[in-house]
C-alpha cells in the first residue's frame, strides 16, 4: 500500500493538490500561488486562512481591489516573493503592495511521485519566475522545498534591474501563538534582533518580545501589527496550541552575500489575525540567465509542556 497519497481535490472552491503521507498532509492551491494547508493528518491546519477571500480567483499582473483602494490580498497560507519590501515602491509604486505577478497569480503546476512542481508566472515587472518544489518522505512530518528564482527576460525598465532579487518564504500561522528565534552570537544587530521602525505605523513587537538561554520569544499580538527581524542561522519555530511548526533553511557565511534589510535570515511579523513566519535569501541583482537558490525544510512536533518545548528548541 503506498505511504504517499496524491490527490485533486476541491478545498474552498479552488481546486487543490493534496499530498500527504500516513503524518502529515499539505494542501497545494495553484490558482492563488501558495500551499494554503499544513497539518498532521488527523490535526488542524497550522496556516491562517483568510475566509472573506475563499474562493476568490486572481488575475495574473492584476492588482486586487478592495473598499475602492489597492491591496495586497491577505490570503494566508505559505508564497513567495522575489524582493523585500524596501524596493516594493519602485516596483508596484506602494510600500504595501508587492509584485502581483507572484503574489496571488495562478502558478502553472506538474505532479511528481512525491510531492509537487509550481511555477509562478514570468513577472513583467522584473522578468523573474519562480519555481518551488515540494516534496514529502513516506515516513515523518517533513516537508522539504527547493525554491530556483530565474532571471527570465528583462525587467520593465533600466531602473528596476538595479534592485536586489531574493527569495523571501512567508509563512501565516494561526493566532494565539508564540514564534521563536535562535540568537545569533555574532549577530551584526544590538542584542542580536531588530524591531524595525515603521514610517507610518507604530510597530507594537518590544511590548511582547524577550530572550531566555539565548532564543527569543515573541508572543503574538491582540491588535497593534509587530514585526521583529534576526541574523539567525538555522530555523524560526511558531508554537500553536501544541504544535511546533519548525521552518530550517541554510545560512550563508560568505561575507559576499549580503541580507535584506540590513543583514536579516528571519523575520516575524503579526497582527491580531496571524503571525508570518518569513525566511529569505540573500539578495543578488541577476543577468538573464542567472538563479537564486534557496531550500528550506519544514516540520511538525507535538509539545505538551514547557519544558519540553525549550528542550526541543535548544536540539533544533
């Protein structure tokens, strides 16, 4: 009898790849870009899902509109996007409104023995596609990811091929929660995280933020939005209810390569809704031709204590 299962299946009127083994099953939904569900078998879902947005098909390049303004929509679930938030504006022409030909677009999709292939639209923006792969063993909660960022064609204009690609995995898990991060010893931030400064906005993170035994620990917030970021090395966690989600990715030490946002692996960022566990490359500015490579591994533990919960983060 196989251990791996491969399904279509229709999952809040999209239609949707399942891939589960006898632990664990993620949802694929090709029509929004993104893996909307990841749980045990027999558990919930550790993703925040958006249930205004159910259903709701996205055009390709096309910005969503809502209340009569443009947005980004908060779908949930897992995507990508190809640079960080700091170059949004001379992109898309807005600080909040990212690439709509990766974010939200339908993503082409072919199926392997054990898992699946999506593959984003070619950005007419930035002249980037994005090809994720992911993966799951007949035994275990994990759930592996090869992420390829193509320099396809040429961007839109001269000025947007000056800016630095990077593949940034963002991940919405449910509220309440606590999110996790391992300090770095030789971090180039004080005290080994930073709580960013937002030009309009007040960022609520150093009322829920703290460090024990060099992890930090940021519980997540009942209204103002928080976003805290790190030089971590190897993972970021996000505790819900009993279920530790667990994302490992691969720091670089090369000292060519250079992280967004002033030097940041990891960030948390959260609201009232959901909290985004976000992991990122190093940026790169691409020829056509050239790649970004970036994998990351995800999986899930059962903790019921405390104790045990610092036990197995100090062993991640």
């Amino acid at each position: 009898m196989p251990q791996i299962t491969i399904r279509k299946i229709r999952y809040k009127n999209w239609n949707a790849i399942a891939v589960s083994n006898l632990e664990i099953k993620i949802l694929v939904v090709p029509a929004i870009g993104r893996v909307l569900h990841y749980g045990f078998l027999a558990g919930e879902n550790v993703f925040y899902e958006n249930k205004e947005l159910e259903g709701v098909q996205f055009k390709e390049g096309v910005y969503f509109q809502k209340d009569n303004s443009t947005q980004a929509p908060n779908i949930g679930g897992n995507r990508v996007l190809p640079c960080s938030e700091e170059y949004f504006d001379r992109i898309t022409g807005s600080r909040h409104l990212p690439d709509p030909f990766i974010n939200a677009s339908a993503y082409s999709y072919s199926l392997l023995e054990n898992g699946i292939v999506l593959e984003s639209p070619i950005s007419k923006l930035l002249g980037i596609q994005i090809q994720r792969i992911f993966t799951i063993s007949e035994t275990g909660t994990a759930v592996n990811i090869q992420q390829t960022l193509i320099k396809k064609t040429a961007a839109k204009n001269i000025n947007l091929e000056e800016i630095p690609l990077t593949i940034w995995s963002l991940s919405k898990i449910k509220t309440p929660n606590f999110s996790y991060i391992p300090i770095n010893p030789e971090s180039v931030f004080e005290n080994g995280f930073l709580i960013s400064v937002w030009p309009d906005a007040e960022n609520n993170a150093f009322k829920n933020v703290s460090v024990n035994n060099a992890i930090l620990e940021i519980k997540s917030s009942k209204d103002l939005p928080q976003k805290v970021g790190s030089d971590s090395k190897n993972w970021i966690a996000g505790l819900i209810k009993k279920t530790l989600f667990v994302e490992k990715y691969t720091f670089t030490t090369d000292q060519k390569d250079q992280y967004p946002d002033g030097g940041t692996s990891c960030t948390i960022f959260g609201n009232n809704l959901f909290s985004e566990l976000e992991c990122l490359s190093p940026e790169k500015t691409l020829k056509i031709g050239e790649t970004i490579q970036y994998d990351l591994q995800w999986s899930l533990q059962t903790v019921d204590k405390k104790s045990a919960l610092r036990s197995v983060l100090q062993n991640l």
